[in-house]
C-alpha cells in the first residue's frame, strides 16, 4: 500500500509539472542555412544538424498558440518541416516514469557504489557520490568545493592526479558538464569519466601522465529545476539582469569574454540564448573560468559536454575561421569521433568533427573559443547522442552513451600524453607567456 501510494503521489507531480507542455509539438525541420540560423534566439531550437549542401536542420518546439503562424513561416521560406513529437507534456511524463523505474531497479540490486550508468541521479545525490569517492581515493582524486551557484548549491570541481598536482610537466585535462541544464545525459558521461579513472582504473597511464579537473554539474540550479519544474530550462537561474523577474537565467554557453555582446539576439533576457548583463556574470561561468586559468600554464585539452548531436565542434565560432593549429584540432577530434564510432549503436549517426560556424552556425561567448582564446591549444564543445530521444535519453541508454564516449576520451587522452604533442603545447604555452609579457611591457 504504501509503495502504491508513494506511486500515485510520483504520478500527480508529474503530471502537474509538465502541464507547461500540454500540447507543443516538436518539428523537425530543414533550410537554407541563413534562414534557419536566423530562428536562434526566435524559436526554441533544441538541436541543429550538419550542413548539407547549404542546408541544415534543427529541431524546433512549438506551443499551440503559436503552431500555425510558424508552419506558414516555415512555407513561405522553403523549409520543410514534419512533426516528430506530438505531445512534449506526455513525452516528459513517459521520461520520469523511466527515470523512477531505474533509479528503483538500480538500488535494489546495486552495493558497491552509490551511482551507476543506468538512470539519472539529483544534484546532491551526485555531491554525495564524489565526497564519497573522494574518501576512498584520497591518494589521487580531491574534491573541491569551488564555488556555489546562484541558488547557493555548491558546485563540485574533482581533481584527479598520482603527484598532486606538483609535477608542473604533466598537461591537464578539463572537462566540465551540464553547462545547459536540460542537457542530462552529459553529467553520467563526467561522472564515469572519473570512474574509470580512479575507481576501476582501466589505463593507469592516463593518470600517470595526466592530470585531470572535471567539473560534473556546472548549473546545478538549471539542472534541479527540470527536475522540479521545466525539463527544457536551459540557462542558469539567476535574477541579477534588468527583465530577470519575467526571465531569469542566462545561457552558460554564452556568457564567456569572447567576442560577448556583438550580437544583438544575444541581448534579449528572454532569449533562451540571453548572453547576460555582462561577461562572466554567473558564479557558475566564473569558476570555470578560474579552474581554466589555474591551470594555464599547464592545459592541453578543454572539452565541454553538451547534448545532443554527435559532433566535435572547434573553434572560431563567431566567423568561421580556424586557428593556427585548425590541423591539430581535427586530428584529435577525428580520432576521438573514431574510437566513438566504433563503439556506437547502428542507429547512431556518425560524429562530426568541424569548426563550429561551418558545420552549424555562428556563435559568440562560448567556453570554446573562450578557453581557446585564453591558451588552451585543443577546445572542443562535444556534442553527445540524443538518437531519437533528442534531450530525453532513455535512462537504458546511458551505459552505452557513456562507454562510447570514454573510448573517445581514452584516444584523445594518449595523444595528449605523446610526445609530440606535449611538444606542441609547450610552445604554445611560451608563446602565450611571451605575448603576455610583451603586452604588460605596453601599459
């Protein structure tokens, strides 16, 4: 009775909280190029696809007080469209009953750890799991509380090293998650990136000669709020801009000092894409910013993990040219998207490697070209699968989602720790240093 009750108690807050979505309609659609970019910031693109031969797709969310307007939009511009959701509330609704089911099938048969790759896990839940880690491993992972979130949840940034961070020859690896709150599938892969790191230890090279800062929740008040309220809030939950009280929250990935506030959509607080009042506004973009920074002298490799559309997108987002390293930068990504393809389900598409403006569109104040600017000689923003699920990756498909994606990560690790490349980023580090010094020798 009491399992009965806790059910139907489940099932009425669920049904409540996702009355917002009653009735929208995802649509996939495709266009030329320019007439699909010019939607970000208009329409709710929950994803975009590779251009071919000028075109590209996306997919779009739309309320029914607005459907018919926007297909007539759509016709009038020549972009096809066909309806791939008939009803998000009910799609929402069928998620967190996939959720709760694993979650309970999981802890009944689970004893060694307190998180796994078969459902999704709550911000403290997953708090709990590194501190908990953190004792048992103390010789090599240090948790660290780096800073709290709007909200004042307290954001995690795991380290993880044989030398403690003292061996100043060793490149850093950082990987950060859940920059876009609905993006869930982003966190496991973190969260099991650390596991096979430290717990099962499957390469110990990988921590003998690297060492690593992974960041598992950056948006820890996004991330509780679909869970509680609006499983498609993207951005932060903060109320520090003019307009905030009507729309809070800025996007996280535009919210970095590069080229911020040279696009007029970016400026609209109630854009999903709002850019916020100024860069690095958000307490939860600063301690990425300042993980990044402390480890400078020393960074290889900056990969950011976002949902869905399997590709490796590198930098200049904001004009569609390359840097000076453009080679390097799709050697390694086309390494790691082939160590994932390999592994990947039939029905996967293949990964994509590309600068970000060429295969998708333009974008300012993004982590990655953020961190490239900065000096970090190989950013990506990795885009994870969403197969048919788009955000809402079934609770089933998280092992395979997460294990593919380690295998990537394996192949673009060893080449962080060749040679060669260590070579590379050393001149890039003298290089930096050297344009530092002459620029303090102007003021």
């Amino acid at each position: 009775m009491v399992r009965l009750f806790c059910f139907l108690a489940f099932l009425a807050v669920a049904y409540g909280r996702h009355e917002l979505y009653e009735g929208h309609q995802l649509f996939k659609i495709s266009g030329p190029a320019p007439e699909i970019q010019i939607l970000d910031g208009k329409l709710d693109l929950l994803s975009t696809r590779v251009q071919v031969e000028g075109r590209l797709q996306a997919l779009v969310r739309l309320s029914p007080e607005v459907r018919a307007s926007w297909l007539q939009y759509f016709e009038e511009r020549e972009i096809s469209y066909n309806m791939v959701v008939e009803n998000l509330a009910e799609a929402f609704r069928q998620e967190d009953a996939q959720v709760q089911a694993a979650k309970a099938a999981a802890a009944a048969k689970r004893t060694d750890r307190t998180i796994g790759w078969d459902t999704y896990y709550r911000h403290q839940e997953i708090n709990n799991h590194l501190d908990e880690l953190a004792s048992r491993y103390s010789n090599v992972l240090t948790v660290v509380n780096g800073g709290q979130s709007y909200e004042g949840r307290q954001i995690k940034v795991v380290r993880i090293s044989t030398t403690g961070f003292q061996d100043t020859t060793k490149p850093v690896i950082i990987i950060d998650a859940m920059v876009h709150s609905r993006e869930w599938v982003t966190t496991p892969v973190a969260l099991y990136i650390i596991n096979q790191l430290v717990v099962d230890t499957v390469d110990r090279q990988l921590i003998e000669d690297i060492d690593w800062v992974i960041i598992p929740v950056a948006n820890p008040d996004g991330y509780e709020y679909t869970h509680e309220t609006d499983r498609l809030w993207r951005k932060t939950r903060s109320r520090n801009h003019t307009g905030s009280d009507q729309c809070p929250g800025i996007d996280g990935n535009r919210n970095f000092d590069h080229y911020w506030g040279t696009v007029a959509a970016n400026a609209e607080p109630c854009s999903i894409i709002y850019e916020g009042p100024e860069a690095f506004s958000e307490s939860e973009i600063r301690l990425i910013r300042d993980v990044v920074q402390e480890n400078i002298g020393r960074a290889a490799m900056y990969i950011s993990l976002h949902s869905y559309g399997n590709m490796f997108l590198y930098a200049w987002g904001n004009n569609g040219s390359v840097p000076d390293n453009g080679d390097d930068l799709q050697h390694m990504g086309d390494t790691m998207a082939t160590a994932i393809d390999a592994l990947a389900l039939n029905k996967s598409t293949p990964y994509v490697v590309g600068n970000a403006a060429q295969v998708l569109y333009f974008t300012t104040g993004t982590s990655r070209d953020w961190t490239r600017a900065a000096g970090v000689p190989i950013t990506y923003t990795l885009e994870l699968p969403g197969y048919e699920y788009n955000f809402e990756v079934p609770p089933t498909y998280v092992d395979q989602v997460v294990k593919e994606t380690w295998a990537g990560i394996v192949a673009g690790a060893h080449l962080v720790r060749s040679a060669g490349f260590s070579v590379f980023v050393r001149l890039e580090v003298m290089i930096i240093a050297l344009g530092l010094v002459l620029w303090n020798s102007r003021i």
